[in-house]
C-alpha cells in the first residue's frame, strides 16, 4: 500500500505547504484542468476558471475583467503551482503542463476518495 502522504510529500514541499498552495479555489480549477487535459494555454485556463466560477454562483465574478483575471492566472496562480513543483510552464508551446508530482497527488487523492466510498 502506498504511503499517501510520504509519497507526495517527497516533492519539494510538505504537506501542509502543499495544502496552503491548494487552498486557492482557482489554483485547484487551473490544477484539476492541466492535469486532466494534460497542457493548457493561459488563456484557457482564465476560460475555465471563468467557467466554473460562474457554474458555483460566483456573483462578482461579471465584474472581474477578464484581462485582470487572466493576469492574475499568469502572475499569481501559475507561478504558485510552478513553485509547489506541481506545474512546469513550457514556454517554446506557451502552455502550462502537469508534473509528476500534480499526477502523483491526483493518484492520491483518487486512492483516498476509493478508499472512503469502501468505507476502509
């Protein structure tokens, strides 16, 4: 049985370090879309958080302009995830893609939500 929490942890941060980068709902939208799609443009990642911000009801979210929400994908929620080791930016192909590390925890956490259905 995989040690969860070792295994993740074996990146270049602990634990909770890696909680404190998740708890940004945006960096989980941007995290679960690079990770299933395997690369994403910035530009599609500020789509997709658009998206799912106004599937949740987000009612400020009109009024966040989308140039100011893309800067805020490229500047502050990228580069989080870039140095939680979870994201790498591959600037030949303008796209951000998955680590090691983000398929290792997404893995994890699948085991995790398994294991709880069981009831183990």
């Amino acid at each position: 049985m995989i040690d969860h929490a070792r295994a993740v942890e074996s990146g270049d941060g602990s634990i909770e370090e890696l909680l404190g980068v998740l708890a940004a709902p945006r960096r989980r939208v941007v995290l679960a879309h690079v990770t299933e799609r395997r690369a994403a443009s910035l530009d599609e990642l500020a789509a997709i958080v658009r998206s799912e911000e106004r599937l949740g009801g987000r009612s400020s979210l009109d009024d966040e302009p989308t140039l100011r929400l893309l800067s805020e994908i490229r500047s502050v929620h990228v580069p989080a995830l870039i140095d939680a080791n979870l994201v790498e930016y591959d600037v030949e192909r303008e796209v951000v893609i998955p680590t090691v590390t983000a398929d290792l925890l997404f893995t994890c956490l699948e085991q995790v939500a398994d294991d709880g259905h069981r009831g183990d």
